[in-house]
C-alpha cells in the first residue's frame, strides 16, 4: 500500500538512456567525465553495451562508422568544453562523410555561460557545433528529453545522413519527474529515414540519357554502400551490362573480380566515357570535380546522377539527368524501366577495357609477389590481398598514405561495407576508433592496415582494443616516417626532419604493454603468417611490419595537392 501512494519518479539520466533504447540504439561509444560519468554508468546497468575511449575523437569515429555500417546514428558521449572539442572533430568528418552519429555532450550551467562567468569547462558548445553539423539540440527539460532524442535521430537519418550535436546541461541529468509523465514523454521514431521516391519524369529522362550512350559507366560511391541496396545495385549493374567502377569505401559492393569492374582501367573509363551513372558519389576532389584531364575533352560527358540530396546536383559539372531520391527507390525505377530488355554496351567499348584491365592486372602481378625484406608496398599488400581473399567476411581498415593509396588498389574487396578507410576528407586518425566499431557491430575479425604515421594518432587506442578483447588485427607499415623514413634536416641541425620518427619503432611492443599480441615481422611471409594467426584466434594483435623506408612516395597518389617551394634557399 506504501508503494501504491509513493510516486515512482525517473530523472534525466533515466530517460536519455530509455530515449536511446526505445530507438533500438544499444551502444555508446565515449569517454566518461563530468558532467557524463554517471550516464555511462548507468546506461552500462540499463542493459547498453558502454565502449570507453581514451580520447573523444576516437569514440567519435568509432560512432560515426557504427552509423555507415548499421543506418542508425552511432551514439558519441563526451564531458563538455575540451572532451566536446575533440569529439566534435569526429561530428564533422561524419557530417561531410554522410554518416548518420549524434553527439551528445554534457556542458556548463547555461546561467553562467551566457553571462560568461567563468564555469567549469565553460563553453557555448551550441553555437559552435552548429554550423559543424546537420542539426544541434540542446535540452533544459527532463520533459523535453524524448522528443530531443526523437528529432536527433530523424536529423542524423533521414535525407543525406549527417551529424547532429545534442547539448545536455550537467543539471538536467539529476532533474526528477514523474516517471510514468516521463515514459510518456518518450517517442518512438516512427520511419525515421522516409523512402523518397524519385519522379516518373526524371527516372524517364535518365534512362532516355543511358540508353544513348556509346561508352556507359557507373561509379558507386559510399552513398551506395550506405544505403544497402546491395541486390539492387548488383541487378543494376548485371542488366545493364554497363562497366563500373567502386568508390573506395564502395569495393566489394559487387567483388572487386567481377567481370564488369573497370577498377583497374580507372583512369581509361574515366576519360573515355560518353555517359556516367553516377551513384551514392559525389563529384568531389575524389573524382577531380567531374573534369579537367582526368575526364578527357571538355563537354565530352553527360552525367546522370542519383542522390538523395537535391543540392548535390550541379555541384562541380552539368547534372543532364538528376535522379534525386534514395538509391533503392531509383535502381529500382530504373530497374523497372528498363523492364529486363536492355542493349548491351558496344564491344568495342567493353573489350576496351577488358584489355586495360588485363594489361594493368599483369603489370601489378609480380610487383606482388615481392619476397624482399625489408618490404616494400607491394610486397607487404600481396600478403594482405591475399588474406582478405581467404577471408572475406573481414573488415578492413585502411588509413595512411602511401599505405592507403596502395592498398585501395592492391587489397580486393568481396562483401559490402567491409572496406572503412579515411573518406571525404581524406583524413588520418580514424583506424582505432572505426576497428572498435567495425568489430563491435559486426563481430566480424577486422583487419586494419595502417601507416605508422596514421596509426599514431589514434595508437592509445589499442589499449581500448585489448580491454574490450576485440578480434582487431592492426598492422603498422613502419617506413620509419611520414611518407618515407629518409628525410634529413637540410639545415644539418641536431634535430631530425620533421617527417622522420624514431628510427625502427617497435609498436608491437605498445600491443604487449596492454596483454595484446605483439608480432615483429620483416617479410611478406611472416607478415601473412602473423595475420592468419591473429584471425583465428581473434586475439588482440599488433603486427610492426617494418618497410623499406625508401619505399613510398610524397604525398602517396595526391601529391599535386601539397604544395612544394620552387625557391628553396640553398
Ligand atoms: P564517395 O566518396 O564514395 O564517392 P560520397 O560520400 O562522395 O561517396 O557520396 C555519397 C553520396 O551518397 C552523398 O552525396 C549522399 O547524399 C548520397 N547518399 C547517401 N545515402 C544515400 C541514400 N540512401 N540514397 C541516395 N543517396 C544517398
Ligand atoms: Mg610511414
């Protein structure tokens, strides 16, 4: 009878977390602090599965490819001012990535921020997330918890996915209310990422558009891979006949060893085709803008392109057919227009590429087979191409620059959504923070293949790696430097160039510090051996492959976009 007249009460701690599991999300990637820690906490006790970093920016990453890998906005918590910053960087690399993540951060006391009195970690982290992301909430209500949620992960999903920042003040956590008013005020996100069909008349004029083309091509972007149309984009390729070509996080889409993969006659398809499909990509830097060189003589392409954002068409070049729409509502248009009679592409064309193809593949062959020790690229990828072949189901992860470039061609993908490297921005310091999620989400052995530069910004996290005892194999491609191991100081000063690090680094040893598997490797077969040994058990693995530290070029592929003086004083 007590019980009965007693009012059970919630609060706001409470109700962020029945918000999330409402939503079926079950996982937050953080670091715990004020005004956070009991959140984690007790969301950990709430049944949430609670993946503590070291560093914000890595949880952000880790939510960010949780969002790609799943369609639902990976969950980043961080304590306000610094811990938001360093989250913050992740928010924004998802935004301009197109992963749905919310980042929630605890802040200051809104009184004493506005009036700039000088709070602990004082910040307006409202304000300056704003322009970072799709959307930015903040909250002063235990009431208003459930719809914020709700709206954050319509923005996170629907439309282009992106970031969206939620700010909750550290008073808002222990606010106390009903707690029935407060199941009540939850909402569940009813078809949060809506179908959008595209319009009978652009689906028309698209296919009017494909039909006359002499030299066809399809690029799949990451949009493709998001969206997880898989068998309607393979349908798409294999009824058209039309050669194609993977955006990078795309591979494996369809495998890379299909019959139509242009992968290896890139440059050729590019240049020499009349009509490109584009789908889920953007003509970004990636694809030098829709023109210049790369895409042969001026006016000498019509572009179709699919995209859920209305804004993307036109962006760089002349959009002649815009399909707008999620890309299983307009394959599928497409597919229905089409209606199973479709020409196939003109030999000449396809045979064309064919021959690229084979001339490329054969050239790259025995570059492959390296047995040198130290290794260069082509030896130590061989090994891992061959890896991935045997185990396709792997994630891999891929960040660096010579070590990224290289790999990207060299590594086959087989699967969808198995490939997680460095995106849009072209970044390093994603690869711990996407292997925890990648292994998290997926329970699938991750493979990530990381340059020693790259690694280091995110190396501390492999003590999060052996903590949570996650099936992550990390191999280092130690060429002793950024892009090369040999840089000297010109001024012949005591300190080295600024591009060199510690001469023959054991990070296998970092692995070891942590109950990891440390493994020092110096030939393609000690290399494989390592990695096959790290995937069956599923071991937390560090493999210190050490490269020629005169292999690797500047910049790796884009050295045309680091500018270099032409005036060196002698
Ligand atoms: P890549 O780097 O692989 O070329 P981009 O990130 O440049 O890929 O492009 C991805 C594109 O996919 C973005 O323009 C985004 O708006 C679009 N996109 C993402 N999800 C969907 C979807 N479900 N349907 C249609 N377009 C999508
Ligand atoms: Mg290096």
């Amino acid at each position: 009878a007590e019980a009965d007249t007693q009012r059970e009460l919630t609060d706001g701690f409470h109700l962020v977390i029945d918000a999330l599991k409402l939503n079926d999300i079950n996982t937050i990637y953080g670091v715990p602090g004020i005004p956070i820690t009991d959140l984690g906490r007790l969301a950990q006790a709430e049944g949430m599965r609670v993946i503590s970093f070291r560093h914000e920016q890595h949880a952000g990453n880790a939510a960010a490819i949780a969002g790609f890998l799943t369609k639902k906005p990976g969950i980043c918590l961080t304590v306000s001012a610094p811990g938001f910053l360093n989250g913050l960087t992740a928010l924004a690399n998802a935004t301009t990535n197109c992963f749905p993540m919310i980042l929630i951060s605890g802040s200051s006391e809104r009184e004493i921020v506005d009036l700039q009195q000088g709070d602990y970690e004082e910040m307006d982290q409202l304000a300056i997330a704003k322009p970072l992301c799709k959307a930015a909430f903040r909250v002063l209500h235990a009431a208003d918890i459930g719809i914020a949620v709700a709206r954050a992960i319509r923005a996170a999903v629907s439309g282009r996915p992106g970031g969206v920042y939620l700010d909750l003040p550290a008073k808002l956590f222990s606010q106390v209310m009903d707690a029935q008013a407060g199941a009540n005020s939850l909402v569940k996100v009813i078809d949060p990422a809506p179908a959008q069909i595209p319009a009978p008349a652009a689906v028309k004029r698209a296919l009017e558009v494909l039909k006359s083309a002499k030299r066809p091509l399809i690029i799949l972007g990451k949009g493709a891979a998001y969206a997880q149309a898989d068998d309607a984009v393979r349908a798409l390729v294999e009824q058209s006949g039309i050669p194609y070509v993977p955006m990078s996080m795309a591979k494996g889409l369809l495998p890379d060893t299909h019959p139509q993969s242009a992968g290896a006659a890139r440059s050729l398809v590019l240049k020499d085709a009349d009509v490109v499909l584009l789908v889920g990509a953007r003509l970004n830097w990636l694809l030098s803008h829709g023109k210049g060189k790369t895409w042969g003589a001026p006016g000498s392409k019509k572009f179709i392109q699919i995209d859920i954002e209305p804004k993307e068409m036109d962006s760089n070049v002349e959009i002649v057919a815009p399909l707008v729409g999620d890309i299983g509502s307009c394959i599928t248009a497409l597919l229905d227009g089409m209606d199973g009679k479709w020409p196939t592409p003109p030999a000449e064309w396809t045979d064309t590429i064919k021959a690229r193809k084979e001339a490329n593949l054969a050239k790259m062959a025995p570059k492959l087979m390296s047995n040198a020790s130290p290794m260069n690229f082509h030896g130590a990828l061989g090994a891992l191409r061959t890896v991935i072949k045997e185990r396709p189901d792997a994630i891999l992860v891929n960040e660096g620059a010579n070590t990224l470039d290289l790999a990207r061609g060299i590594i086959d993908m087989y699967q969808p959504r198995k490939r997680l490297d460095v995106g849009t921005w072209g970044i390093m310091g994603i690869g711990m923070g996407f292997a925890v999620a990648a292994a998290v989400e997926t329970g699938k052995p991750v493979l990530a293949v990381e340059g020693d530069s790259a690694f280091g910004f995110s190396g501390m996290e492999v003590e999060t790696i052996c903590r949570y005892n996650l099936p992550v194999c990390i191999v280092v491609f130690n060429n002793n430097g950024i892009y090369r191991g040999t840089d000297v100081n010109s001024s012949g000063g005591a300190d080295v160039a600024p591009t060199v690090f510690v001469k023959d680094s054991r990070y296998d040893k970092m692995m070891e510090a942590f109950g990891g598997v440390g493994v020092h490797v110096t030939t393609p077969d000690e290399l494989s051996r390592a990695v096959n040994e790290a995937m069956d058990s599923g071991r937390p693995t560090l493999i210190n492959a050490v490269i020629d530290p005169e292999a690797g070029s500047e910049s790796g592929n884009i050295g045309s976009l680091n500018p270099q003086s032409s005036i060196r004083k002698k």
